[in-house]
C-alpha cells in the first residue's frame, strides 16, 4: 500500500507538470530581429527598426531583439521572458551581449530582458528609467512604433556610451522638493513674527517687507521648483499687504 501511495503522488506530480507545461504560451520561432505577432506595426515600420537593430549589430557586435505578442498567459512576463532568453540565445555567445524587449500587449506589461554581459550597462535601474520615461507615456498615447524606437535608441545609447540618462535627477527633485516644503512652512511660521516686531516702527515696515522678499528668492534658489512659485506667492503677498498697512495706516504704531 504504501508503494502505491508513493506511485500515485509521481504520477499526480507528473500529471500536474505537464498540464502546467502545456497552459505555457510557446516562445515563437526566432526568423527575424522584430517579431510582431499582434500586427500592432505595419510593415514598413518593421522594416525601419530591422535595419536600425542591423546597423547597430553590424557596428557594435551585440544584438537587440523584439517580440510583440498579446499575452504571457498564465506566466509573468519575467517568467516568460527567461523563455524567450534561453531559446532565442541573442548575442554573441562569448560575450552573452543580446537583449530582448518583450512586451505583452494585452497585458499591458513589457520588459527589457539584458544578457549577462550586458547586465552592469543596461542595468535594472536603467531598463526600469527607459520603460516608464521613454517608451510607456508613448503606449499611453497609442503610438506603439515611437514608444518601441524610442527604448530601442536610449538601449543602444547605453551600450556605446552616448546616453544621458541621469538616475539621480528624480532623487535630487524629490530631495529638493522635501527641502522647499520645509523652509516654506519654516516661513510661515517664522514671517509672522519678523512682521510684528518690525511694526512697531513704521520706517521698519520697509525693512520686515524686504527680509520676506529676500527669504522668498532664497527659498527660490534653494529649490528650483513649484516651492519658489507657491513662496512667491504667499511671501510677496504679505509683504505687500503689511507694506500698504503700514505706510498708510500710521495709527497705533509708536
């Protein structure tokens, strides 16, 4: 009995293997540098990336593919794109130079698949960079061929050196934009009270109005964003209010 327990779990297991195996959805043939299997590009505008990714082979040795399909089915698009990887076998095979861009159409998922000796170039930060800004608000707009050559000119930008993509520029914009939330609500609470104690002279007024608009340029040049435009405003705004009061309205001030 315990035998045929044993025998009936392999079989179970076998069973289960290759009814997963058969849901995959197969990896097509590899016939030509762009595969489109949804007729998403036209004829011509495969033409045109064939021969930038012949050129770019030619020059360069590493090798770009890309496979437009509907669907990975019942795989993650990094699951499938592994597939793909392993039998397409793009790049040279001593330098495992190739990289794929998958992308499931409908289900509006895509990824850069970059070939171990490619991997400290077109790393995931960068991969990560050229979907979200180079070729997603295109796919957005409906424009497949511009999302699809745009990623294709920043991948081969990266591989000879000539990208400009700058990892650090959203890190900075965010820092910056901390960095000008704090000093505009610093000023808010600190501009009320410069205020009232320069009014108790009003030849004062003119000074506590130019230290606000001065903090207000500062905060401009600290942050080089929105924060300067919205400090501006609220600055600038009181500044002028307390000048007016002050230099019209003389009663109460000593």
């Amino acid at each position: 009995m315990r035998y045929q327990k044993i025998f009936i779990i392999i079989l179970i297991s076998i069973f289960t293997y290759s009814s997963v195996k058969a849901n995959k959805i197969p990896v097509p043939k590899l016939k030509n540098r762009v595969t489109d299997l949804t007729s998403t590009l036209s004829g011509s505008e495969m033409q045109i990336l064939e021969q930038k990714l012949t050129k770019f082979e030619e020059q360069n040795g590493s090798q770009i593919a890309i496979l437009i399909m509907p669907t990975t089915g019942s795989e993650s698009i990094e699951e499938y794109s592994m597939r793909v990887a392993e039998e397409w076998e793009i790049g040279r095979k001593e330098f495992d130079d190739g990289v794929i861009l998958i992308i499931a159409k409908d289900d509006r998922k895509l990824r850069i698949e970059v070939g171990y000796g490619l991997e400290s170039i077109v790393t995931d930060a960068y991969a990560s960079r050229i979907i979200n800004d180079y070729i997603t608000p295109y796919f957005k707009q409906g424009d497949f061929n511009k999302g699809i050559n745009n990623g294709i000119d920043e991948i081969i930008k990266l591989i000879t050196g000539e990208s400009t993509i700058n990892l650090n520029s959203k890190k900075n914009e965010i820092k910056s934009t901390s960095v000008g939330v704090k000093i505009l609500i610093a000023f808010l609470i600190i501009s009320p009270r410069i205020l009232l104690f320069f009014m108790r002279k009003k030849y004062l007024i003119l000074i506590g109005g130019s230290i606000l608009i001065a903090l207000d340029i500062v905060c401009g040049i600290i942050t080089h964003n929105t924060i300067f435009a919205i400090g501006f405003v609220i600055y600038t705004f009181l500044a002028g209010l307390f000048l007016y009061v002050g230099v019209t309205n003389t009663k109460g001030y000593r």
